[in-house]
C-alpha cells in the first residue's frame, strides 16, 4: 500500500471539503497493463473539478440504424461495477452482450477510488458519483442512457434513474446493493460504518464486511491472468497496493454511498415508470428477489446456485436475461 494511504480519511457529507487538497491521483495504465494486460480497451480519460477519471469504450461493429430507418435498441450501454473491483470486473459482461448487439456502443467507467480514476478528498455520497455520470455522458455527447449497474453501481442506478429520469432509457440492476438494512449490524458494527474514534479498525472491518472475511488472492492468478481470465481478487488486491486512495474510497463508499438503507431511492426509481430489469443471485446474501418486490420491482430474473458474483461467475445466464430485456425494448420501440 503506497505511503500515506493506510492514514487518509476522507471527509463525511455535510462536512465542507479542503478545496486545497488536491485528488489523491490512481496509478498509471501502464502500470495495470504490466500485472493485467490488455484486456480492456485504451483507457480514455474525464477530467473534472473533483479528479481524472478513466472509461473505456467498446465501439459499434454495425451500424446502429435499423432496416425501417430507425435506431436500434440499445444505442448507448453503460455498465457501472460495484465497490472495490473496477471496470475491468464488467468486461466479460460487456463483451458477450457485444456479440448479440454489435450495434451498440458500450462504455464502462472506473468510478472514483477505483482502478485509474483518481480519489477526491470530498464526502464519497452519491451525489459525487452522480456527477462524475453526467460529466462521462456530456463528454461521449449521450443525452440518454441503458445504464446496467452490478452491486454498489446497481444502487447508483436507481439514484441516477430516479433524479435523472430524463437520462435514462432503461436500466438492469445486477445483484444491486442498496437494500441492506443497517438492522442487522451490531451496533459496534454500526460504529464502524457510521465512523468513530479507531478508523484503522473500521477499515479493517468494512474491507471483511465485502469480502465475507480475509482478502484471499488465489495462488494461480498469474497463470489464469496470462490465459485472459480477470481474477477479481487479484485486481482488488492490487488496487489496495497501488491506489493510494483506493482504500479510503472503499470505506467511505460503504459509509455515504448508499449500500445501506436506500430503499427510497429503489422506490423512486420504479416510480419514474422507466422500464427495468433485475438480475440476482438465488442465494446472494446482499439483495433477495422478496426485498425488489417490496420497493415495487416487479420485472426479476433470479439465476440459481449462485450468490453475489452472479456478474462473473453466470456470465452467459446474465446475458441473456439482458439481452431478451432488450430485444422487447427494441419490439416495443418499433411497433
């Protein structure tokens, strides 16, 4: 972990950020390129007010117009991935729903704290991430959106569709946070969310509240990285060594990002009458088909055998429950 790292705290909401403290800056392409390869294609960079930001971009192979003339659905897809592994844990994703829309333009973003994007000393709510989401589409020239969230980004999605609905033409939440009810933490546990005295314990905590214990990077992952295979520990792990900020992000995401306790905004969202899809796990531990139903989702598709790694580990089966989302989208588009 670079120095300095283990000790930055960033600021909470309502509390007024340094503005001379400048964006703790992501490591370089080349350096991911030198562990990970060249998986995803060349980073392209955002730069705002709050930091540089990395996305990639997967670009069309056909022509986006249909036989009758009109636009083909989806146009514009972007994927958002959860806490702690980056753009790069979307990919396998991105490209097997590519070879069924090769029309469509896709782009997935490091979302600050993660990968190549750099970590703002601002509070980490969701407004920031919101705002990094309006700055990507202003820069790609999108005014509208199929957004497909995994986990933490699946909660960003609602927020996004809710406050933006004008920006979003559909959305797919994938094993989404959100609906985690800050009920069933101790409240020692709710001391270390919420932030206290021994900030090096609650990282310690948080970091084995998302990985469901220890950081274990698989002995193999070299070998099963030279085979272009994304071994999600091991990108988790290098960020934690490499990004200085990253860390800090992770811990104030769980705290302000809206992992917990966000169901209003899931309701908002449905209540916007935009259509939407939602892609779980049969037994993920974080979001449950019962808990959609309750804040009013009602199109659910529940893969089974499989928990929150749904996004990686069922690849195919998520695919084609987006891909027939989709295709009714572009039938009722064309009727």
């Amino acid at each position: 972990m670079s120095p300095g790292s283990a000790e930055l705290v960033l600021p909470r909401p309502g509390k007024l950020p340094n503005p001379l403290i400048a964006p703790i800056s992501a490591p370089t392409e080349a350096a991911f390129i030198e562990t990970f390869g060249t998986l995803l294609p060349p980073a392209k960079y955002l730069h705002t007010s709050n930091g540089k930001a990395a996305y990639y971009e997967l670009l069309p192979s056909t022509p986006a117009s249909s036989p009758g003339g009109g636009k083909q659905v989806p146009d514009h897809v972007l994927l958002i991935h959860g806490v702690q592994t980056p753009a790069l844990g979307m990919l396998p994703l991105a490209r097997t729903l590519q070879v069924s829309f090769p029309y469509t333009h896709f782009v997935l973003v490091d979302l600050w704290g993660h990968g190549l994007s750099d970590t703002p000393v601002v509070p980490h709510d969701s407004g920031l991430f919101h705002e990094l989401l309006d700055a990507l589409l202003d820069q790609l020239a999108w005014p509208s959106v199929h957004l497909v969230g995994f986990s933490f980004g699946g909660s960003l999605t609602v927020g996004y569709a809710g406050s933006r609905p004008s920006r979003v033409q559909s959305f797919t939440l994938v094993a989404p946070a959100g609906l985690i009810p800050s009920s069933i933490f101790t409240d020692e546990q709710l001391g270390y969310l919420r932030g206290g005295d021994d900030e090096a314990a609650a990282r310690r905590y948080v970091i084995a509240f998302l990985e469901g214990g220890e950081l274990v990077v698989p002995a193999d992952w070299k070998e099963r990285v030279e085979k272009g295979e994304i071994v999600a520990e091991a990108v988790r792990a290098w960020q934690m060594r490499e990004h200085p900020g990253h860390a800090a992000s992770v811990v104030a995401v769980v705290r302000d990002g809206g992992v917990i306790d966000n169901d209003a905004e899931f309701v908002k969202a449905v209540g916007t009458g935009i259509p939407s899809l939602a892609v779980l796990g049969g037994t993920d531990d974080v979001c449950s088909e019962a808990q959609l139903t309750a804040v009013g989702f009602i199109n659910i598709d529940v893969v089974p055998q499989v928990g929150h790694g749904v996004v990686r580990e069922r690849v195919p089966e998520v695919a084609a429950s987006i891909s027939s989302f989709w295709r009714k989208l572009s039938e009722t588009s064309s009727d």
